[in-house]
C-alpha cells in the first residue's frame, strides 16, 4: 500500500514538473512574441539603436546561412550595391549590461521610381523588411550562440572604429524630460535647428550625424549642390570644404532684403556672399550636440537700375520706390548652447552715396529719392513639434529690426543734390512664425508669416515634383501687405506678391 502511494506520488510530481516546464516553455515564447510586436509597432519611437551594414566579400562564413525559428528556410546576407542592411540593438538598459541585438533590417532601393507630381510624400521610398526578428535573435542566443555572438562582434566593431560617429538612434528626436509631449515635443540637442536648415535654407547644410543606410544610389552625397530660383541661388561643391577645417561652406547670389519689407528685385540690388560653418566647441556625438556658428558674409551692389525688376512677369506689385546703398553684410546664426535658445544676427551697412539713385518720388513739382543703408535683425529662434514623428514642425522667432532711411531733393530739371536728412531710423519689434508639413520625415510643404514694421510678410512653398533623391521642384508664393494700423510711409508700396519655381539639387531634404 505505502509503495502504490509513492508511486503514485513520485508520477503526480514528475506530471507537474514536466506541466511546469511546458508552461514556463510557452510563457517564455509569448513574451518573446510580445516583444517582437512591440519593436514591428513602435520601431521610429524606441530608444534604441542601429549601425547600417553591407554583405561584404570577407564576412564571416557563419552568417552565409543563419537559421531562423520565424521561417523555415536559414537567411543569408546578399551581395547586391542595393541592398543594405542595419542591425538594431540595445546599448546596455534597465537590467541589460551590455549590448543586446533585437532585429536585422534588410533596406532594398527603390531603383523603379522616377519621381512626378506630387510625389514627395512617400512615393519613392526605400523597401524595409525585417529579416532576422527578436524571436530569431533570441533562438540563436540561446540555441545558437556562434551565430548570435558573430552579429553582435560586428556591431561592437562599428562601435569601436566609430568613436566620433556613434550609432544613430531610432527615436527621432531626443526630447526634453520635462515637456508634456501632448502640448509638443522640442530637441534638446541640434536636431531641429538641422531639420530647419536642411528644408529652409538655399545652402547645403553639413549634417555629420545623417548615417546613409542606401548604397548604389545618391542620397544628398553628389559632388556639387544647387539651389536656384530667380530670386536667389547657391552653389557647393566638395572642392569648396578644404577652405575650412569645418567644411559647409558654398556661395550665393541673392536679390531679396531680409530686414525691410520688399519683394525680391525690388530692392534693385544683388547681394552676393560666402556661407560658412564654424565649429565652436565640437563633440565626439557630432554637429547634432556640439556649438556651431553658421554664418554668411558679403557685399550688397547697388544695381542701378530697376529694368531686371520691371523684367520679372511674375511679381505683382508697384514700382520700387527705395534705394537701398553698396555696401557690406553679415549674418550669423549660432547653435543651441545650454538652455539658452538659438540666436540669429544680421546686419547691412554702406556709405551714404545718394549722388545716383535708381528711382524718384515726384511731390508736386519736386522731386526726391529715398535712400536706406543701414540694416539689422535680432531675434532668438524657439522649435517644437507635434510629436516625435516630426510631422509638423514649427519654429517661432522672436526679435526686433532696424533700418535707417534718407531723404534726398533733387533740381527737377538738372537733376542735382539740393539737400539731404534723414527721415527715418527706428528698431522695431520683429515676430515670425514658420511652419513645415513633413510626413514620413519628408518636407512637403510650408510657410512663413512675418510681421514687421507694421506689415505682414508671408512666404508660402510646396514641393510639386521629384525625382528621387537628389532633384527636387518647390512652388512658392510671396506676398507683402499693405502697412496695418498706419499709413504708408513715402518710400513705401502699397504691397505686392510673386510666384515662382524653385529648384534644388543635392540637397537631401
């Protein structure tokens, strides 16, 4: 009788050890299960981090053929200029020492599309498949080790040979720890600063911390960069960057006035300048966290004439009727530095010459010319976003400008000086709001709203047509108001608007 119960026992217990491991069996693939449909749903909001790779002639002959629990047939890296590939991991975390791997991407060029109308929202994307997932990682570790710790020798590799490039992360931008990010989310590093120049700004913009992951097809990387349209133009080429240790520096040739509110040609000016980047204080992480000074620098010709303007079918508008004097320009935009916000500078400034002006103001019988030489805008830039998507993106600069005007009579007849004062010089309050629609992490379109000096200035854009990456058209749309809440001053126009096309090359954005 005692030996039928211990037999019965020692069966009961070995049913419940061997329930026991089963269970613990399934608990511990439904957790994997999870956390592999975690990672497929929020892989763009996850801090976590990638090193883009390539197959390769001497990769390890263990990854030719990588069992997989996920699907039946082993995966093998393929040697193709368009494939890629970027291996994600965890770089030590809550209870995680050292590097984990969580997934491998393969990234297929999109080779097929060619671009077209309203293409730039996600047309011509790349094709991204996930070919090792959390569970096949997770097998490997545990079955596998020799395959598992051959992945993880490569990207400890990247790591070593990368120390002033570091891994890029998936989390588009670090947020402030302190911000609500239903009211919006704001980088506490460089990155909105970047966003904002690469989309706004006619100059490539250097951007050390933009890993490539494509290979076989250009993504911003051409040797020379262009921005054109009839209002301005900039040019870069790589033989340009040996001027500065920092590189980013390209030329530009521009007929519009930053400060004082008039379309472009209407100054009847060409300002032509050098951009550079001047690193303050670097940072082994990259531009996105050093301190930076982005500034440009040139001369403002007189032109002489207002034929090129009266030449332009599309702008709308009134006749110029302000000089504006030769002379020199600067402007300087400085990075984030602590909690300070972002910092604009610019100023223009000549001598007086009103010997010569391009155009007059008939008062009666007399006659006169209005002349401005002195320009200057301060303002500090604040961003944020609607979310870690970056889909809206805004950017609000607050400042004040300043601007000097001189009053000129002249002999109606023979034309020469009779006297001269100087009528205006104040420094006004400056406010400007600008916006950008980038679905996918892609500038679609955007404006500008300014007000200064008692009028709005408003610049609209939206991309139209692309060919993927490096050829990109944008329509844009200006418009000045009439003066608000005074009446308009004599060298004023009662407002005015223009269209145009705009073309950009190389650029990536």
């Amino acid at each position: 009788m005692d030996k039928k119960i211990i037999n019965t026992a020692l069966g009961f217990l070995l049913f419940m050890s061997m329930f026991s491991m089963l269970f613990a069996q399934e608990r511990v693939e439904d957790l994997v299960e999870k956390i592999d449909l975690k990672l497929r749903k929020d892989r763009n909001y996850l801090n976590i981090h990638f090193i883009p790779i390539y197959a390769q002639d001497d990769i390890n002959p263990l990854l030719t053929s990588i069992p997989r629990v996920s699907k039946n047939e082993p995966f093998s890296f393929i040697k193709d200029e368009n494939i890629s590939y970027r291996i994600i991991f965890l770089n030590e975390g809550l209870g995680v020492d050292s590097l984990y791997l969580l997934y491998v991407d393969e990234i297929r060029v999109n080779t097929s599309a060619e671009g077209g109308f309203f293409t730039a929202i996600g047309d011509v994307t790349d094709d991204t498949t996930v070919v090792l997932k959390f569970s096949d990682l997770y097998n490997l570790q545990q079955n596998n080790p020799e395959y598992y710790y051959a992945l993880q020798k490569i990207v400890s590799e990247y790591i070593r040979l990368n120390e002033d490039n570091p891994p890029q992360t998936l989390l588009r931008i670090n947020t402030e720890g302190d911000i609500k990010t239903s009211l919006g989310v704001t980088s506490r590093d460089n990155a909105d600063f970047i966003n904002y120049a690469k989309t706004y700004e006619i100059h490539w913009f250097k951007d050390e911390s933009a890993t490539s992951s494509r290979r076989g097809r250009s993504t911003g990387n051409t040797t020379f960069k262009l921005d054109a349209s009839v209002s301005n133009i900039s040019f870069s080429h790589e033989a340009m960057n040996a001027i500065l240790e920092d590189g980013g520096a390209s030329v530009e040739v521009d007929f519009g006035q930053p400060v004082v509110n008039v379309l472009p040609h209407q100054g009847m000016t060409l300002r032509a300048g050098l951009k550079m980047l001047f690193m303050l204080a670097g940072d082994k992480r990259g531009i996105n966290n050093s301190t930076f000074l982005n500034a440009k620098f040139g001369a403002r010709i007189n032109l002489g004439t207002r034929d090129l303007y009266d030449a332009q079918p599309y702008i709308f508008g009134d006749p110029p009727r302000l000089n504006f004097g030769t002379g020199i320009f600067g402007q300087f935009n400085f990075s984030k530095m602590g909690n300070f916000p972002y910092m604009n500078f610019y100023f223009a400034t000549g001598d007086r010459d009103v010997t010569d002006p391009a155009v007059f103001v008939f008062k009666g019988l007399r006659k006169y010319a209005y002349h401005t030489f002195n320009e200057a805008e301060i303002s500090m830039s604040f961003y944020w976003n609607t979310s870690d998507a970056l889909t809206s993106r805004f950017r609000m600069d607050v400042g004040g400008g300043y601007y000097d005007v001189v009053e000129s009579e002249y002999n109606n007849k023979t034309g020469s000086l009779l006297s001269t004062k100087q009528v205006f010089a104040k420094f006004q309050p400056m406010l400007a709001i600008h916006y950008t629609w980038a679905p996918r992490n892609n500038p679609v379109m955007g404006a500008r709203l300014k007000f200064f000096d008692s009028t709005f200035n408003f610049l609209s854009w939206l991309t139209v047509f692309q060919i993927a990456p490096d050829h990109l058209f944008r329509l844009e749309a200006i418009y000045i108001s009439a003066p608000f809440f005074r009446d308009s001053y004599s060298w004023e126009t009662e407002g005015g608007a223009m269209v145009q096309i705009r073309y950009r090359y190389g650029l990536n954005n």
